[in-house]
C-alpha cells in the first residue's frame, strides 16, 4: 500500500521536519509512519487528514479520491464526478513526461474512432 502521509508531505514540499512541526509531534513519529514501523491512532489519522484537506479513508488507502468519494467503476456522473477508473488511469500517468502523455492521449483517440466503427 502507498503510505499517503508521505506522498502528501512530497506533494507539498515538506521535509519531515516541517511536517512535524506542524502537526506537533517529532521527525522520527513521521519517519516511522512513513516506513510503516508505526500505524496512525486514530487522533493522528484526523490530524493529518485535517492538515492535508483529504478524508481519512484517502490516508488508509481505502479510496483513491483525496476527498474520501467513492465512484463507481462504469459511469461517471453527470456533473464530472471522475470514475475509479479515471482516477486510476490519472494516478498511474504520474510521473510520465509531456511526450508519454501525447502518446497515450493519441492512443485513446485512436480507440475512440475504433469504437465508432
């Protein structure tokens, strides 16, 4: 499982140090949470997650949307609501460079016009 409290401190440019500071505890509490040598209690859970803005449930790994929503798997809503698939598919281009990206935006096109067919 991704550790979230590390990736949101990366995200945000943190050191640990800092992070700390802000949610007033020691570098060596966030270096265990983050090496998975020590759990969040259930205070430090609404901690971080009242710091970072996300749900608590994001933090556990028991959604993959920041803000706690679970979606369903075949149908986005008519609002834009993203679909766990598309949040997926976001999570894994991370990383890519603008030329990988253009690549796959070309690919799903190319499936589109196959679709029409």
């Amino acid at each position: 499982m991704k550790n979230r409290v590390k990736e949101l401190r990366l995200e945000n440019h943190l050191t640990q140090e800092e992070l700390a500071e802000k949610v007033n505890t020691t570098k060596a509490n966030i270096s265990m949470i983050e090496n998975g040598k020590r759990n969040l209690t259930a205070s430090s859970l609404q901690i971080f997650a009242d710091f970072f803005n996300v749900s608590t449930d994001y933090l556990l790994g028991k959604t993959i949307s920041p803000n706690g929503k679970l979606y369903n798997v075949n149908v986005a809503d008519s609002d834009g609501t993203i679909t766990k698939i598309q949040w997926e598919l976001l999570d894994a281009t991370k990383g890519l460079t603008i030329e990988d990206m253009q690549k796959i935006n070309e690919y799903i096109e190319f499936l589109k016009t196959r679709k029409d067919k």
